[in-house]
C-alpha cells in the first residue's frame, strides 16, 4: 500500500494526460495511488506537505496504456523456446532475434538440445517451440530433413504463429506412429508416401497432442505465467490489460487471485469469461460473473464476457460476405451459430454484463450488429459498451450501424503489418486489404475505437499497434489503404481512453487527471514530437500502476 | 503399447435442435450391452434419468450399463485423450459435433489416430426447419457441409412436415448428400442397427447364431424399415478386388461389415476387417497379434426392399443366399 496521506509530486519533462482539456503538464501530484492533480509545481504545492520525486524529469509522461485484447499465454508461452520470423523480447527483456533462414532455425534448435543435454534433460523429453512461421520463407517448407539434422534422438515440435500446423522430426513421428499408412489429409507427405513430418489441422496435430499431453502448448495458466505477462507489459508501458477468454474456474481465479494480491506484480487485469462453448450455459454463466464481481480488486476486474462468432482471416476460418476470399477458397466457419449467439448474448446483456465478441469476417460482423440490434430493441440498456473485437473487414456502413447502436470497435492494427501482405494477395484481395482495420472509417462514423495485439499471436506492445494504425504499411513494403491512417494523437488515444472505454474504465483510468489511478507509462521519447514512422521505436522506461513505480527489466547487456 | 482392435468412432452432427441429444438419449437408453463413451457440448440438454446414472463427477457421467458420458469443454482433444487414456475397455466413442460445427473434421480425428476406426458421420437435419436453412445465407453453406460429410442423413422431427414437404426435402438432401442413406425419424427414433457396427454385428449374430447375448429389443421394433443379409464367408477375397467394390458398392446398401481372409497383392493371406457406411468403405488387416476368428462372416443391412441381395450374394457369397426380414 502507497503510504495514507503522503502526497508525491512527479516532474516530468512532458506529461501528456490525454485530457483534451488540459493536454500537457509539468507536474502530476499523486496520493493514495491516484492523481491528486496535475499542473505546476506551484499549483500543485497547494495541496500541502509532498516529497517532490525527480526521476522522471527528463521523462515523458503518458497515462499507462491499456491493451483491450490480449491474453495472459503471452506470458507462458516463454516456458518454450520461441523461433518466429520477426524480433521479440521475452519477459527477462531479452530480445530473441527473428530467425529469418531454415537454416538458422535448424542451428537454434541445435542450441536448445544441447541445452537441455547439459541440463541433464533425458533425451526422450520432447523439444517444443513456438511461434514459426514459413510464410515468410518463401514457398520453402519445413521437412523432417531439416529437423532430423537439429535433433535425432528428442522429438522434436515445432507449433507454428498461426495455431493451425506443427512441424515434427522423426523421433516425433515414432513416438506417434505416424507413418506413410496414415490417412488423413492433414498427415503431409513426400512423393515417396513418407511422411514430411508437417501436420496440418487438428486431426493430425491430435497425435502429438496424445503423446506430449498438456505439456507446453495446452498448459494451463499458473502464477508464473501471470507474473511474466506483468513483466512484458511493463516493458511495453502497459498497466492495464484484458486475458479475453478465461474460463474462471475456481482453479482459474485462484492464479489470478494470488498472482495479483502480490503488490510486486505490475498489471491490472480483466479477464473475460469464456462464454462460446456449450449451448445451455449462459443464464449459468451470466450468474458466475456476477457472483466473482463481489472479488474485484483495484487490479483485478471480473465483469467482461467474452463470446466468439467466427474463426480466423489468415485460417480462412472467417465468415466472409460476397465476394469472399480473393484466393476462391470456400467461407470460414461459425463458432458460435447465430442464433446461438443472439439468444446468449441476451441472457449476458440482461444480466447486466458488457460483452466483447470476437468477430473477424464482414459477416460475422454484419451477424453480430444485426443480432445485438434485435436485444437492444428488445432490451435497451443505455452505455452497454458492448464491442466488436477483431472487426477487421467492418466498411462504413456497418461502422454507422455499430455508433447508432453504441457499439464500440476493437480492431485488430496489429493484422495491418502481420498479414496485410497475405490478405492483399490471398485473403481478401486490394480493395478490401486497403480498408483492413479500417481505422479512419471508424473514427469518421463516431465509433468508440480501441487498436489491439491479441498477443501472443502478435506481440504485446500498444505503442507499436499504434505505429501499425498510423503508417498502415506491410512488410514488403504497401502502404494499406492511406486513407484509413489516423493520426499519432488519435493512435495514443485508442491505446489509452479509447480502449478504456469499451471497459468502462474511462473514468478510472486512460488519462492523467484528478481522481483517477495514478497509471502512468514512463517514456525516454515525446510520442508527439518523433517521426510517426518511428512510433513504434519509442523507448519505454517503465510504468507506474496505482502509485508504485516498475522500471522496466532489460536484459544485462 | 497396446494392439487392442481400434475404438469405432462415430461422430454426429446437425444444427442445434435437430435432435442430436435425443439421438443420443435414445441411443444411451438402448446400448444392448455396448460400452460406449458419448462426449457431448453440454450436460444441460442430456436428459438422462436419475436412476440410470452410478456416478456423477462433473464433467464426466457413469451409467448403470457401461456407458460413460463426458463433457467436452473447450477443448475436444483433451476431452477425447481422457476417453482413450481412461484404461476402460469402451466398444465404441461418440462424439456430438456442436451445431454449427463441420462433422468432418471430428471424423478425422478416427481415420488419423492408430486407436480408432471412423465408424461413421451421422448428420440430423431439422425436417420442420430445413427448407428455411437451406436458403438463410448465413447457415446454407454450413448444412451443405454437413449433408457432404453424412454417411447417413437423419430428417428428423417428420411428424411436423406434411408428405409433400418431406419429398421436397427428400429430393434436396439427396441432391446435396449424394447417394446416402436417408432415415426419416421422428423423436430421433432411429435403429441402432443404423447408428453403429457394433448394433450391426449384433443383428446378425442374431440371424447366424442362436446364442447372441446382445439385447435386441431396440431394433426389433424397427424391424419393419429395414433388410438385413449376412453370409459366412470361408473363401480366400482378393484384397485389391473387394477395395475397389468399396469404393462403388451397389445401391441400397446402408451398412456392411464383416472379418473374412484376404489375399494381399504379396500374395499374403490375412484375416481383415471389413466395413462400409454411407460413404465409405474400408478393408483392414486385423492386427497380427489379435486371436484369429474361428470363421469368416459378412452383414449387411439396407432399407427394406431396397438391400443389393443379388449384388451382395455375387461378390461375397458363393453359398445359397439367406435373406431375413425380421418382424
């Protein structure tokens, strides 16, 4: 607990509160981990007795930024070595450099086994990885060839960034008995009819799941995880984040709960309720949200309610409306089938709760505003802060639907650099690539507009979602779609207000002004002054979360 | 590592309510001795009587005879490597597909794992609601896929569709499933014989044998919808020559399976497994360390008046036919 009563005045080179009437500050006053006031020195030394604090006045100050879409795995999923394309850091801030050659892959592997050797690992425990990804690679894709000459002897599993393929070697494909007789599509082969050792879809990843069980990709979330996931969020300014599907079992609150009465542990979070499978659940469900809200804590948020309509863009598991995929391929799927959705999203609205669906085709979108239309006639319930979440094929008219609705939009930026090239030449085709997360469109039609990672499948890091809304470029190098840019303050204030308000937080937190949480994320550069190419460059010193101060951890050098 | 005969699998889809539940309810209460375990969406819908219950442990439901229910959760793979790791001797898995689901990706889960056999796809459809979901753009491609993966289409609920409704639909299930099997059912009252192999061998046991201890009450009720014709079979079959008769059996067939020695193209002769249901067929060695049976034999089983008698006699019968129409 900060100490009752004592007032600490922060200088800052820059305070950027985001409160549109009172931009920028020197000083912010806090007490009792909230913000007493913001202004001058002068005018803050009325409040009394204060220590004065300096070690930000070469600072920039900004609120501490909200992630609206993330879960908690990106912590956990460090437990595992990490071979993705693109540079990321793990929560020791250490930065793993993205392994950009098959070859570089093979020899990281190599590294890792004889890690574990030396650590005395017996060889028949499996090696698994994270986060590969072959699109990048060119057409060339990963075979036994190459694992076999990482590791004989250890299986090897290789989950690959999309969720949807895993690679393994043939001490793998032994301790499955996968071999040439097995049938299924999804056992990819050589011309020889030997297996290659990529396995596509669940059916044929069921038989290495069957043999490495719970370990490592199904794990479920402990303490640990929930403490690394508050490491990398400090690193990335981040004070306040969503886990945006948790089951809330007993087991499920117990880490929550334990992990976040530590006073060391730099998150607030929300966990959303997983509320898309089963088909009799939700009067049940909406009563066990309302039951958990009674534990709320300053840092830890029950209420939200996660439901999920369709799959993934890239997955071509989206629901897609006329013309559909660029590349021909057939309509995704439901998750949840719409009338399904409709009659739980009403039990859940009735109950009081605010509802976050996960919608990523411009049908299931289209689905989700139509069916929310009819339980608001049927139910109004003024400032539900109800959200579309993904919502990355939403046009216009929808985006005007959705503001005469109060719905708020959480898109997911992040797709713009991860993907935007393979929805460009695959998914969705130029003209709608160029509306990918149509950020300007949403901002023109009055949404309430939050940006997101959905870390782990990109990483956490609002700064660098912002940068991805701005500058809408991909990596080989389009700009999608100018006209949907926003500007860097309309950027910072998706990744602070606007994504407060569709967790109806905005007024606890997501500016820095009197009365609310003392968040701050602490910046060595002024967002507002550096190149908008450069956003996503800024350096994050660290956070401050209810008054107490978390210099980020960086690597030792 | 255990060379046990593979779990049958069967997996049934079909929109929420179409009767999925009530199959397996039926299905629960009839199992004639079957040890089965069903892993259905939800315990909600699954109205199962207290009295058949012997034990409850939350996600997972003991019955009195055998059977075990589990709950999926989020997560099928888990749900089902609980089944199969559980160290019980089940006769078969069922797997509820949830409603808007592809069955065909769960029936996958039966032809990759060495553990399991995919026994069959049965796919409910909604008589009363169907022609409505066959046009609604958001669910039109969904119930195709469905109907494209069935080995067998239940139109259920016909008690509240007129005749001319049912043919239309008939009509439209049959343009979009292909040449399978339709059952028209009310109360998801479908005969067991249908749903499973396992039902299947039993019907025929009863025919060839007098000592089958299978209950068989529950299709003996349904007697009058269908055709059963079951033969020995002490022929040597060539291997290659039965596979390709699978892969086009004669219509009218529902149903066949049978353990009968194969000549392999090594010239090898083996005890293999024989199965077909609606779409496909299959031919496998069983495996070498399984205790040999005594005799071949073969069932088969087709909508009354329709079963291939002569095509079935031809290709697998070279002794007098027997053909049986129980009452």
């Amino acid at each position: 607990m900060p100490n009752t009563m004592t007032t600490t005045i922060y200088a800052a080179r820059k305070i950027i509160t985001m409160n549109a009437m009172q931009p920028t500050a020197t000083h912010v006053a806090v007490r009792d981990g909230r913000v007493l006031g913001v202004g001058t020195l002068q005018q803050l030394a009325g409040w009394g007795e204060h220590q004065l604090d300096l070690r930000f006045a070469d600072k920039v100050l900004m609120p501490g930024l909200i992630e609206g879409h993330c879960h908690l795995k990106e912590g956990s999923m460090w437990d595992m070595p990490y071979l993705g394309w693109f540079d990321r850091r793990d929560p020791q801030g250490k930065l793993w450099p993205g392994l950009r050659s098959m070859d570089a892959v093979v020899a990281r592997l190599v590294e890792i086994d004889a890690q574990l050797e030396a650590a005395g690992r017996p060889a028949s425990e499996p090696l698994i990885a994270w986060g590969f990804d072959p699109i990048y690679f060119g057409g060339e894709r990963m075979t036994v060839d190459h694992l076999d000459r990482a590791c004989q002897r250890r299986p090897i599993v290789i989950a690959h960034a999309n969720g949807h393929l895993m690679n393994i070697n043939t001490a793998m494909l032994r301790l499955a008995e996968i071999t040439r007789d097995n049938e299924v599509e999804g056992v990819v082969k050589f011309a020889s009819g030997e297996p290659t050792g990529e396995l596509q879809e669940p059916a044929a990843m069921f038989l290495v799941i069957r043999k490495i069980g719970s370990a490592g990709l199904l794990a479920p979330m402990d303490e640990a995880g929930v403490r690394s996931f508050a490491r990398l969020a400090c690193m990335q300014g981040v004070t306040t984040a969503t886990d945006l599907a948790n089951k809330l079992t007993e087991a499920d609150c117990a880490v929550l709960e334990t992990a976040l009465a530590d006073d060391a542990v730099s998150i607030r979070l929300l966990p959303a309720f997983q509320a898309f499978h089963g088909t009799h659940g939700a009067a049940l469900g909406a009563e066990h949200v309302k039951q958990l809200l009674a534990r709320n804590t300053d840092r830890l948020r029950y209420g939200l309610v996660k439901l999920m309509l369709d799959g993934s863009i890239q997955g071509f598991s989206a629901r897609l409306r006329w013309p559909g995929h660029f590349n021909g391929a057939p309509n995704g799927i439901w998750v949840m089938a719409p009338a399904q959705y409709e009659a739980d999203f009403e039990t859940y609205h009735r109950a009081g709760l605010l509802i976050h669906t996960h919608t990523n085709g411009d049908e299931a979108s289209e689905a989700a505003i139509n069916a929310i239309n009819r339980v608001l006639t049927r139910a109004p319930r003024p400032d539900h802060r109800h959200t579309l979440q993904h919502g990355q094929m939403i046009d216009a008219p929808l985006f005007a639907r959705m503001a005469s609705l109060g719905l708020c939009a959480n898109l997911f930026a992040n797709h713009l650099w991860y993907w935007g090239d393979q929805h460009y030449e695959m998914t969705m085709g130029p003209d709608r690539a160029n509306r990918l997360d149509a950020c300007g469109s949403a901002l023109a039609a009055g949404v309430a507009l939050a940006i997101h990672s959905d870390a782990p499948v990109t990483p956490l890091g609002p700064l660098f979602t912002a940068w991805c809304a701005v500058n809408r470029v991909t990596p080989k190098g389009r700009v999608l779609g100018e006209a949907e840019r926003i500007s860097v303050p309309q950027a910072l204030h998706a990744i602070t207000l606007g994504a407060a308000w569709t967790l109806k937080l905005d007024h606890e937190i997501g500016s820095i002004e009197c009365g609310k949480r003392a968040d701050f994320c602490v910046l060595e550069d002024d967002p507002l002054e550096v190149d908008p190419a450069a956003l996503k460059d800024l350096r994050v010193w660290g956070t401050v979360l209810s008054g107490r101060v978390f210099p980020a951890q960086t690597a030792a050098a | 590592m255990s060379r046990r005969q593979p779990l049958p699998l069967t997996v049934i889809g079909g929109f929420l309510g179409a009767g999925k539940t009530t199959l397996l309810n039926h299905w629960l209460r009839h199992a004639g001795g079957q040890r089965l375990a069903v892993l259905v969406n939800d315990f909600g819908a699954l109205n199962i009587d207290a009295a058949l219950i012997s034990a409850n442990a939350g996600d997972t439901i003991a019955l009195t005879n055998g059977c075990v229910c589990c709950q999926i959760g989020d997560d099928l793979s888990l749900a089902l490597i609980k089944v199969l790791d559980s160290g019980v001797a089940f006769d078969g898995v069922v797997i509820e597909a949830s409603g808007v689901s592809d069955p065909w990706r769960i029936a996958e889960l039966g032809r990759a794992d060495p553990g399991l056999r995919l026994d069959a796809v049965i796919v409910l459809v909604d008589a009363s609601v169907a022609q409505a979901q066959s046009v609604d753009p958001l669910l039109a491609d969904t119930l195709v896929r469905q109907l494209k993966a069935a080995d067998l289409v239940v139109v259920n609920k016909c008690d509240l569709v007129t005749t001319e409704e049912r043919q239309a639909l008939r009509r439209w299930v049959d343009a979009v499933a292909g040449p399978v099997p339709q059952i028209e059912a009310t109360q998801a009252v479908v005969p067991l014989a249908l749903l499973s192999a396992l039902a299947l061998q039993c019907a025929g046991d009863a025919q060839t044998h007098a000592g089958c201890d299978h209950d068989h009450s529950a299709h003996t009720d349904h007697g009058a919808m269908f055709d059963t014709w079951s033969c020995q079979a002490q022929q040597v079959f060539d291997a290659s020559a039965l596979r390709a008769w699978l892969r086009s059996p004669p219509p009218g067939l529902l149903r066949l399976k049978g353990v009968l020695r194969t000549a392999q193209a090594d010239g090898q002769i083996l005890w293999s497994e024989l199965q077909f249901a609606g779409r496909h067929g299959s031919l496998r060695a069983l495996a070498a360390d399984a205790a040999p049976p005594s005799s071949g034999a073969v069932v088969a089983i087709g909508l009354r008046g329709q079963l291939p008698v002569a095509a079935l006699d031809a290709t697998l019968r070279r002794a007098p036919a027997q053909r049986h129409s129980p009452s």
